[in-house]
C-alpha cells in the first residue's frame, strides 16, 4: 500500500473538506483497515450518519474508497489516492478488470479465471487491457509455483500469498537453487561440527603415516612392475583414507549415546543466527523440508527421531572435489557403465572380444 | 535359468576343466533334466566323450544325477557352477580366519570337488612333495589351473621368477593354487607379502585343521543326497514324510493337512540336512589332549567315543595325542552357503568401515566373525516356523549373538581400541586411558564400539541382552536389504550422477509420486528432472504407472505415477552382475589369445626355471603386460561377483 501522506495538523482540519478529512483519518490507520458505518461515524467528520452516508457515496463514486459486505452489512476499505486518481481515467472494462482483481486479494487471479469472471471479454481485449494496466502500474504479474506456465495478476501495491510464490526456497517463481546450495552448505558444516570429533591425538597421525607409508610403499612396488603388488585398480583404496575434519584432522563420531546431535530447531537457531539470512524468513518446516531432501541426498542421516549427523565424508566432499570415488565392481568395470550393454553378446556386433570400453579401460593404469 | 547366468556357468566350467567339460555342461543346461541317451542325442559329442566330460561334473557336483527311478536322470547344479568363480575368494576367506594352512588345505579340497578325509591328507602332502603342476583326480580328468580364482598361471610365476626371486624356478613344484592365496585382497589394498613355505607338520594337525573347519561350518559331510538334484531331494523327503506322518494311502487332503505336510517336509528336509552335521561330531576322535590352537576358537568339545566309531578309531590308526583325529572315511566338502555367510561379513565391515570408522570396523569384524561360527547359512529355507504364532507375542529370533569379551579375546591385540573413540564426557580429567590392557577392560573399550555400530542409522548391531555380559547380534535379514539397496544407490549415483541417486531414494521414500511432487519433495526444478526420470525409466530403475482419470485415457486426462520397485530393480542388476562377469572371462580369454606366443613359450618345459636364459625382452615385456591385464580383470570379476552375493546369495527367496 503506498503510504499515505501524513494527517495534517489540525489546525488545518477545518479547511479540508469533510471528504478529505474522513479520507485522512481512515488512511492514518493501517493500510488494509476496514471500516464500518460505525467505525467511520465514530470519526466525528460529519454531524449525523445521512451526511456520512453522503461522503462515503462521493468517495466510492471517486474510486477512494472500496465496497465490501460482512455479515450481510456493508463495510468499506479505502484506496490510494493516486489509484483512485489514475483509475478515474480507466475505461469501463480495465475498470471491470481491476475491480476483479483487486477482489482477489493475494491470492491473485489467472487470466482464464479472470475472464469468465469479467464477462464476455475477448482474448485480445483483454490482453490489451492488463498490458495496460501495467503500464499505468495499478497491477504486477506474477507466476505461481504450483502452475508455473500460467500468468496470474495481483494488485501492484501487494505481495502475493506464500502457497503462490513458494516459501523462501523460491526466488521469482522458481526454485532458487543457489540459496539451497548456499544453505545446505551451512547446515552440512554445522552438523558435521556438532555431530563428529576431530580427533587430536598424535598415536592416530602416527597410524595415518604408517598408513600413508604403506600406501606409497605399494605404489613404488606397483611402479617396480612387481605383478604380484597390483591387486586392485586403484592403488590407493578409497576405505583406508580417513575422512578429516576442518582441521584437517581425523573425524570420528561421537560417543554411543550422546544427546546433542543437531535437531531441526537447532539448526534453524545456528542459521538465524549466523546472519546470512538477510531479510529472508526460514521457518522450521521449510527447513525440515530441506533436511528431509538432504536425507536423501546422502549428506546427513537422522540419528534417533529427531537429531542428525553428517554421512561420514560429506563435508569434505562438499570442501573439495569427490575424491572418496564410491562405486561398486559392477559400474567400475566397463560393463556397468556400458551404453550399449543390453545389445552385448557373443558373435553380435557388439561383443566382449572388440570390445573398446574394455580396451580404453585396460589401458588406464596399466 | 537365464541366458546370461548358463553362460556364465559355462564359461566359468570352461576356464577349469577345460572345454569338454563345458560342452557336456552347455548340453545339459540347455536340455535340462534328461537322461544319458537324451543327452548325448542333444550332444555333437561322442558317447565316449560325452561320459568323460559328464564323470568330471558329476565329480564336482556340477551336475547333479537323480536316482529316484531306474533310468538316472541329470541335471546341472547352478549353485556349485557358479561357486567355480570364487574359488580363489574361498581359500582367501578362510585363510583369513583360520590361517594360512586352512586356506590351502581348501583349495586343496576345493580342486578335487570332495574328498576323504585320508585323500586329502595324502593329496595334500603330495602338492609339497610332487613335483608335478597339474593334480590329477580320481577319476583321470586333469585340472586346468587357470586364472578365474586368481591362481597364478605358470606364466605369471614365471615373471614373478625373474622379477624378484628364482623362487618359482627353485621349487616349481608348487601347484599355482597354494599361490592364490596372497595375490588378490578384497579390499584392495596392495599388500605384498613375501610368505615363509609353511608346511602342514603333521596329519594330526591337518585333522586339527579340519576339525576347525568342519566345527565351523566351512567344509561339511558329504551327504549320498549331495549328488540329486534339489526336487529329488524334495520328492524323496516327501515320500518319507508320506510314509511315516500321514496315514498309509491317504494323501493329505484340505488346507490344513497340506499345511501339515509343507512342516513336516521342511523338517524333514532339515533333519536330512543336519544329520551330516551330527556326524562330524560323531566321527571325530579326541586323545587325550584338547588341541593347542585355542587363541581364535573355543577349544573343540571332546566327542562321545561310543562303540562304532571306537572301531574306526583304531582303524585310521594315527598318533591321537595331538588332539582330535577324524575319520579317515569321512567324505567331506565345502559348504558353498558357508562362503555366503563370510562374503556378507566382509560387506558388512566394509560399510562400518565406510559409515564409522576403521577400528570400529575392526572390532566389528571380530564380532561378526564370531557369529560366523554360529550360522551355517544366510537364509534358511527349512527354518522351524511356528504355525499358528501369538499375534500379542513380539518374538525376535536370535540365531546368533556374541559377548564383548568374546570378541575383545578374538580381536588382535595389536588393534589400537582408543583409536576411532571419542572422548568420554564423564572422564574429561584424561583418566581413560588407565593404561590397564586388561581383557576386562579391553572388552568394555569394545562395548563402547559396538554401541556405536548399533546406534548407527543402519544399526550394525543390536543389543541382546547383559546377563552379567553384555551380548549382541546382527539383524542380518534387514542388513541384506540394506546392502541391496546401497549397492543400488551406487549404481544409480554412478550412472545417473547425485540427482539420480536423490530421486531414487525419495521415491523409495515416498512411493509412487507424479512429476511435480517429485520435484516439489525433491527440490529441484521439473525441467531438471524430467530427462533423469525418463532416463532411469529407461535402464530400468524407475517405473511409471498411469492412472486415467476417465474412459477416454487420453495423456491430458492421465496421471503418471513414478514409482521404484526395488526388487525389479535387484533383479535387472543380478542379471547385469551375470552378464558382465561373463564378458570379463571373455575378455580375459582373448587378451590371452592374443599373448598366446610368448605365454606358451614360457610354458615350455625347457624354457621353466631358465626363463632369464630364453624369454626375451619383449617376451618378458608382453608377459607383464599380460599378467598386469589379467589380474585386473580377475580383480574385477571378484567385485562384480560380490555384487551377485548381495543381490542374490544373502537373502532369502
């Protein structure tokens, strides 16, 4: 609602029309108020009710003010002045239009509804008429999350319902995908915070060195072309690398029967409280929506009903590339990855004996 | 059975016993239960060949002969087929668990299919003494060795010669599959050991061995029935359950005398089986003295020495005051469900190991090895089910359950048990480590790990109960689905990139959704999606219901539901995990093929131990490279096939 000009003094009161003075009253309330007969007689502009009936008529003949019902009784909502202005200048039907949309409140109106609401309006008229309207700025389109193809239009002074525009997660009527990135990333480094320890003890770098050692030792076998000292594709297994924390390192989990890993509440206090949220308000139920998704994402795995951990490794994936490689024989031999697979067969045109996967894949660390 | 797994049998009988093997087996597969005569008109073979080649499978219980009526019928056995491909995994397994000397004891055993427990010892003794590469059995078929199991072909020993020592060249006696055992390790990581000869001192200590062995569960009597077919073995339990539970010459008639006769049957199936496992204990003698190997198994129990068997005792006639001493009749071989229980085990660390840590996987292994004593097999298909349960009662059924001090005896006392603990809040004055290496206190460290394996979000391990000791067991039925489905989830991240993954597992979730929830559920956006999803509908991954709305069933009046069916799903990949082990032995027999010149050069018999004074350089050069690609290719048959023990061999039907 464009904020309305400040009452004026009251000593100036007494110049002003009645109209405007009633006008300047209703408009130093909040915007979206609705009065009454009895609230807008409480005002004390006019003298008895007939003379308010009076002024009202005049204002919602001058489009300053709005007609509603409640409970059978009528009630009235007023409008800027500079719609009520540039909507004097409307025509009938872009009158009939807005009026129609206006009726809709924040829950805005598609174009189809909005037509067999206005009648017989056809198709270009129409089109024509809104392109209008948003040129004068009395009205703003919008897309709605659950129909994203279709064109839904609201009153340009107001901002739509959150079922329309989708929560935090959307951004103009789409999924904003960097946000999510940007907050999982959050949620994935406060988590692992909460839910491992570093351990800090020099037997285990001892234990990593002697591991580090015995991992080079077999690479230099591997390169002294001992056959025997190849007995996997990759020379150093993915299993024996430790997963670091941020400290670089080892991570191991927390205690049998710890109780503090990280719940939903808790990690919507550590986002909030972070401040990288600006002016965006994330409610515990969007964020259980993007936990729930993380779930499935193999970042974080619930610990008991409420509490979560991170999937050993999944911070450190997201700190660097994916180096922890985890696949299974099937998709590591050319086989499993193979696009022509289902057509592979002894004597077809595809076969194991020309086959160029298997070749290029021998060839690999050979 | 399918097209891929009759190849891969084929090709996995081939690579052992040579190609008329696999052509006899081929012909059987094809045809199916048929008699000699049908057989052989199905075959190209000659009668002569056919009979030579089906004496070899038979041997090996590849084909399974009915005797139930007067013509013998014949089958193939797809169990012991495949078994073939993880021979080299077995001797490794057991070597792992019971040493060295175990594990070639079981390659041993699994080169002659089955055998008496004096073959055995005499074969066994014959492999250090004879300098002869290839065994040759019984019935005169000679034994291809040959890669699938990782055992070295001459070849490979040959470069391994010359490459490090004239070890091959000094005594190339040994027979390529005592060597398997060192080559290829699960994990993967590259340990090269350079292992003293060990030589079983004495036949007492072979039989202590066995003992261990057969106490465990890993070889198991050989049973007359071992060598029918599975519906025989039905037919015959039947027929006796006819005979002895039911009236003569009423069969039983309405639902519940059949119900009735399914229990009896699954009993009788199962006392059929078990009989043999009575036996092992029946048959074994015990001296005066408990075997001194007590450190990684409870000390065998002393039989009952009752007249029969006291007869056999003094017939085997060996020195008994080493320990247990068994029958030198007895026929024995390795149980294949066995080698299922262990590869389970071995997938299970690797998750601990992946999800917790690497002590904890340490410990867990320990704990799961320990269980491993308990369970013969993965799923029991004969299992005693009560018939009409209390539908009040909670029942869990524990088949197998382990102390933390039994595994803190077990565990190698070199494993670091602080490492992979966090600090105990209660104990922040640093007096945890109180130095004591007590067992008491060694268990108590292992307690704390394996409360954090069953606090896990997969629950590695349950609580059982703490009578005095605190004892756990293993859900192993849901573990198995769980490893189905993370072996899924990595197919499908590997193919379908981390997306793919997500959607799967929200489906997996959520059930069936149309497009937008899944989008809406899944936060992404429905063009991002859309192509993952048709994609995945494609591989087979996802499925897509419609639901019309009207008679019409036009699309714009049509709900699409996507949905993940995870046993489809399980299926579609065993037959992949199938085809591609097939391909790999494909493969590995055409690189072969093409190094065949300088391969079977080093073969000669003039050119062994003088391989320096005859291969040339690129003789030498395109020998490694062959080794090299071999072994690669091995490796990776190992790992798809461990994929098949997921997908099929650790759950029930």
């Amino acid at each position: 609602m464009a904020t309305p000009p400040p009452p004026p003094p009251d000593t100036k009161a007494s110049k002003m029309s009645k109209l405007d003075q009633l006008y300047e009253k209703c408009a130093a309330l909040p915007p979206e108020t609705v009065f009454h007969q009895r609230d807008l007689a409480d005002m004390q502009v006019t003298d008895d009710s007939n003379g308010l009936l009076l002024i009202i008529q005049q204002m919602v003949a001058s489009w300053l003010m709005l007609t509603l019902q409640w409970d059978g009784a009528p009630c009235w909502k007023i409008r800027p002045r500079e719609v009520a202005a540039a909507m004097k200048t409307l025509v009938k039907e872009e009158r009939e239009i807005y009026l129609a949309i206006e009726a809709t409140g924040t829950q805005a109106i598609w174009t189809k509804s909005l037509k067999s609401r206005t009648g017989q309006i056809s198709q270009t008229v129409l089109n024509k008429t809104l392109k209008h309207l948003q040129a004068k700025g009395l009205i703003k389109c919008i897309s709605n999350i659950k129909f994203p193809t279709r064109k839904y239009y609201i009153l340009a002074g107001l901002e739509a319902s959150e079922d329309i525009v989708g929560g935090p997660w959307h951004g103009d009527g789409e999924l904003d995908l960097d946000l999510i990135d940007a907050i999982s990333e959050i949620v994935v480094r406060y988590v692992e915070k909460e839910s491992w320890v570093e351990q800090k003890s020099a037997v285990n770098k001892l234990a990593i060195a002697k591991k580090r050692a015995a991992v080079l030792k077999a690479q230099d076998a591997a390169a002294a072309n001992q056959p025997e000292s190849i007995p996997d594709i990759e020379s150093t297994p993915p299993l024996f690398r430790p997963y670091l924390g941020q400290h670089g390192f080892p991570l191991i989990p927390q205690p049998a029967g710890y109780k503090h890993y990280p719940t939903c509440a808790s990690i919507l206090d550590h986002i909030v409280g972070s401040g990288l949220l600006n002016n965006l308000t994330l409610q515990e139920q969007d964020l259980q929506q993007l936990l729930d998704n993380m779930v499935f994402d193999g970042k974080l795995e619930r610990m008991g009903a409420m509490g979560y951990r991170t999937v050993r490794g999944a911070a450190a994936e997201s700190r660097g590339p994916d180096d922890i490689g985890i696949a299974n024989g099937f998709t590591e031999a050319p086989c499993g990855r193979c696009p022509v697979f289902s057509q592979c067969e002894e004597g077809g045109p595809v076969n194991a004996t020309s086959c160029v996967y298997f070749t290029e894949w021998l060839a690999r660390n050979l | 059975m399918s097209k891929n797994v009759t190849e891969l049998c084929t090709l996995l009988v081939e690579k052992e016993f040579g190609e008329l093997a696999a052509d006899v087996f081929a012909t059987v597969a094809h045809v199916g239960r048929q008699h000699l005569a049908g057989l052989i008109r199905a075959s190209t073979l000659t009668s002569k060949l056919f009979k030579h080649g089906l004496a070899t499978l038979l041997q090996f219980q590849l084909v399974l002969q009915s005797e139930l009526e007067e013509i013998a019928f014949y089958e193939v056995s797809w169990e012991h087929a495949h078994n073939l491909g993880r021979l080299g995994k077995i001797a490794r397994l057991v070597e792992g668990r019971y040493g060295q000397e175990a594990g070639e004891i079981v390659t041993t055993l699994l080169n002659s299919g089955h055998a008496k427990v004096s073959d055995l010892a005499a074969a066994y003794g014959k492999i250090h003494k004879k300098a002869d590469v290839s065994s040759t059995l019984p019935n005169g078929t000679t034994i291809k060795h040959e890669g699938v199991n990782g055992q070295m072909t001459s070849a490979k020993k040959a470069i391994s010669g010359d490459a490090s020592n004239d070890d091959s060249a000094g005594n190339g006696g040994e027979v390529g599959s005592v060597e398997n055992s060192n080559g290829v390790t699960t994990n993967g990581s590259a340990i090269v050991q350079d292992k003293p000869e060990t030589y079983v001192e004495s036949d007492a200590e072979m039989h202590a061995i066995l003992h261990r062995l057969l106490k465990a569960g890993w070889i198991v009597p050989v049973d007359q029935r071992d060598f029918w077919p599975l519906s025989d073995q039905r037919l015959d339990a039947e027929a006796w359950v006819l005979d002895h539970r039911f009236e003569k010459g009423k069969p039983p008639k309405g639902p519940k005398q059949v119900q009735a006769l399914h229990r009896h049957l699954k009993e009788r199936m199962r006392q059929l089986r078990d009989q043999g496992l009575d036996f092992s204990t029946s048959s074994i003698q015990t001296g005066s003295k408990r075997p001194a190997t007590s450190s990684a198994l409870p000390p065998a129990k002393r039989a009952r020495t009752n007249g029969v068997n006291g007869a056999s005792y003094s017939k085997a006639g060996f020195a008994a005051d080493d320990g247990v001493l068994l029958d030198g009749d007895l026929v024995v071989r390795v149980s294949p469900e066995k080698v299922s229980v262990a590869m389970r085990t071995e997938q299970l660390v690797r998750l601990a190991n992946r999800f917790i840590g690497e002590t904890t996987s340490k410990v867990y292994r320990a704990f799961l090895q320990l269980l491993e004593e308990q369970l013969p097999r993965c799923y029991d298909p004969y299992k005693f089910v009560d018939p009409d349960p209390d539908p009040d009662k909670i029942v869990v059924v524990i088949d197998a359950k382990a102390s933390v001090v039994r595994v803190a005896e077990v565990l190698d006392k070199s494993v670091d048990l602080y490492d992979g603990l966090a600090e105990n809040p209660e104990f922040v004055n640093g007096n945890t480590k109180d130095g004591s290496d007590t067992l008491v206190n060694r268990g108590k460290l292992v307690e704390r790990h394996i409360k954090m394996l069953s606090e896990d979000p997969r629950h590695l391990a349950s609580w059982a109960s703490s009578r005095g000791i605190s004892e756990w067991y293993v859900e192993f039925p849901r573990l198995s689905k769980y490893l189905i489905q993370n072996q899924i989830e990595e197919t499908v991240q590997s193919r379908f990139e981390r997306l793919g993954m997500r959607l799967l597992r929200l489906l997996h979730n959520k059930g069936k959704l149309d497009e937008k929830q899944v989008a809406s559920l899944g936060m992404c956006r429905p063009k991002e999606i859309r192509p993952i999803l048709s994609q995945m509908q494609a591989a087979g991954f996802l499925d897509l219901q419609e639901i019309p709305k009207d008679n019409s069933r036009h699309p714009s009046r049509t709900i699409f539901l996507w949905f993940y069916d995870q046993d489809r799903v399980r299926r579609l990949l065993l037959e992949d995990a199938y085809k591609a082990m097939a391909r790999i032995l494909q493969r590995i027999e055409m690189e072969r093929l093409a190094k065949l010149e300088h391969i079977e050069k080093a073969e000669r018999t003039d050119v062994k131990g003088n391989e320096d004074k005859y291969l040339s350089k690129l003789d030498k050069q395109k020998l490694r490279e062959w080794s090299q690609t071999e072994l690669k290719l091995l490796v990776q048959l190992e790992r798809v096939d461990d994929l098949i023990g997921i997908f099929n061999d650790f759950r029930g039907p």
